[in-house]
C-alpha cells in the first residue's frame, strides 16, 4: 500500500489531519505492451500503441484527437498509428516521444495515478539499452514523476521472483530476448545479453514461410501475430493447426502447422548461445547452480513446449533446468514496483 505520514494542520482553532501519500510505480515499457503497477494494488496493461486521426472526418468521427491500445487498433484505418517503441527502444523522433507521453499519462489515468501525490517510478528497460536511450526514456518520464530511474526488465522479473542469486532471466519480449544472470546485484553489462529474434522476428518469420508456401496469400504481421499468440508451439505438435487465409477474393483453409512450429523455432539457437556464453563466463564454482536456475518470461515464455525444448538442448552443454514465470504480463512492472518500493529514500533524491 502506498505509505502515508500523518500531517497536523492548525485551522481556525481546530485541527485537521491531511494524509501526504507517497506512490511507488513500477512500469514494463515494452515493444508490444505496457504493463504499470502501483503502490496502491492497481495494474493495468495495454498495447504499446497510439493512434492519431488522419482528418478532420476521422476526428469528428472518433470524438478523440488519440486513441490507445486496443482502441487504436479497432480503428487503425482511420488513424496515423505510432508504436513508440521499437526492438525494445524508445524511438528519438518528435512524434514517437509525443506518443510514448500521451501513452504514459493514459496508462497512468487506467489506474488513478495522475493524482497529486509524491510519485516515485522504476521502468523497465532491455538488457542493452544504450545510455542514450536510457536517458531519453529517463527524460521523457520526468515530467510524471518526483523521481524515475531505468533498470534492466530481466532483473526486475528475477527481483519479482525472488530469484536474486544465481539466476537466468530469459525474458522473451516483443522487440528483444534478454537475457540477464542475477548475483545478488545490478547486473553488469558483462551479465547480460540481447537478441532481436523475439515476437515480432517470429511474426515476420510466419509470413515469409507462409508466403513462400502458398501463393497469391493475403497475411499482415497482425494476423501472424494472432494466430501465433493463439496457437504456438515448439518440438513436437498434437494437433493440426489450420486457419482461414486470403487467397486472392477467396478464403481458404489451409494447415500452417509446420510453418508456426519452424518460425517460433526460429529464435531457439539466439536463446542457446546466450545461455550458454553466460554460463561458461560465470564464477565456475557456482556454475551448476546457475544453470539449474533459469527462468523464461515475457509473452514468448508462454509459447508452448519452449521450456521442455530448452532443457533438452541444455543436455548438450552438461545440462540444466528451465522454469517458467508465471505471470508473464506483470511480472517486469512488479519487479519495477518492488525495486522502488526498496529503495531508500535518499536515492530518490539523487535518482
């Protein structure tokens, strides 16, 4: 709960007590969605995505001069849309830093927290984000907050989960696959490592296989994408995917079962390499805890199999076991929101 300090105030005679409330918020900005938990117990999570009217038709239809999230993407043809973050980065352009601040402040208005109170934020960031980009996701948010800081989104789900020593976070996320080796510390740019090859790489992967199996097909990244939160997969499969796919003005039905499984396979050798370059560099006499802690997160944690895949490809560098978060959607910002909340309170003041 968010903490209070009893203040007396003298008035006319009488005394009165004002609550002075401080928030702690934490925030998982990523490419695909935007996860926000409070200090007060509310979360909320929407697509990374705004849109704007593209007229003065389109406005006056919508009755809003921006739309967010899911919103946005119902009325997409009538709007310029923007995806502020792209690969995991908040873009440095005009437009996208507007965008990324009106999403903030509705994300904010979701669960109350545009309020007049001391408000004190934790974001989370990918592994690798460069200094600049930390900085302009820094100085985007000052303006919400009494004091923000960045921090790694792997190590927030490890400080969520508690796994705080010998660990591996392997957030699979929309933009990036981070992966993070947690020692009791903030990690080191040594103890972490990106890779592009993560939702969208699988999405695009599912259109290009498509397309090159079937001609004349109709099929955007938003359907891949669906279709792949809906039904993917990796080794083996026990059922038959089939969906429903424009083929010139008609609509056929057609098996993509292979191609999914091939194109959520497709970020599996990234994932491996990482693992297994952070546990070869890792102190060897905690080499065996380590690889016997890994933890998968992020929305492509949930990807059916990936834990049962990863064990076995870990059979070839002398083993390990896999676990999966289990809540994928909030576990950044709850480890952001934890982190802020253990903070003391002369950090805040330097932060």
């Amino acid at each position: 709960m968010a903490n209070k300090k009893k203040i007396l105030i003298k008035k006319t005679g009488a005394t009165r007590v004002k609550e002075n409330k401080t928030l702690y918020i934490g925030i998982d900005l990523g490419t695909n969605h935007t996860a926000i938990s409070t200090s007060e117990g509310k979360k909320k999570s929407i697509l990374s995505v705004v849109g704007i009217p593209k007229d003065a038709v389109a406005s006056k239809f919508l009755k809003k001069e921006r739309l967010y999230g899911d919103e946005a993407l119902k009325h997409r043809v009538a709007l310029n849309m923007f995806k502020p973050i792209e690969s995991g980065l908040l873009k440095n352009q005009r437009e996208d830093l507007e965008a990324a601040k009106g999403l903030l402040q509705y994300i904010m208005g979701l669960v109350d927290a545009n309020h007049d109170v001391k408000k004190y934020a934790i974001i989370g960031v990918p592994s690798q984000a460069s200094v600049l980009n930390k900085k302009i996701i820094t100085e985007m948010a000052k303006g919400f907050f009494d004091g923000v800081m960045v921090a790694s989104e792997p190590f927030c789900v490890a400080y969520n989960l508690g796994e705080m020593e010998h660990s591996l976070v392997v957030d699979i996320g929309a933009g990036t696959t981070d992966i993070c080796r947690v020692h009791g510390t903030l990690p080191e740019p040594d103890d972490q490592i990106s890779s592009n090859k993560a939702g969208d790489y699988i999405d695009a992967e599912l259109v290009r296989l498509i397309s090159e199996e079937y001609t004349n097909v109709r099929v955007t990244n938003e359907v891949a994408k669906k279709w792949k939160e809906q039904s993917s997969f990796v080794g083996e499969s026990q059922e038959e995917i089939v969906v429903d796919v424009p083929v010139d003005s008609s609509i056929l039905k057609l098996s993509i079962t292979k191609d999914i499984r091939m194109a959520c396979e497709s970020i599996i050798p990234d994932i491996m390499s990482g693992i297994s370059k952070l546990i070869s560099t890792y102190d060897p006499d905690f080499q065996e805890y380590l690889r016997n802690n890994i933890w998968l997160a992020g929305g492509g944690s949930q990807i059916r199999n990936i834990d049962v895949v990863l064990t076995k490809e870990l059979e070839l560098i002398d083993g390990g076991k896999v676990f999966k978060d289990t809540d994928p959607v909030f576990s950044g910002a709850n480890g952001a929101l934890k982190l802020a909340q253990d903070m003391p309170p002369e950090f805040w003041q330097t932060a």
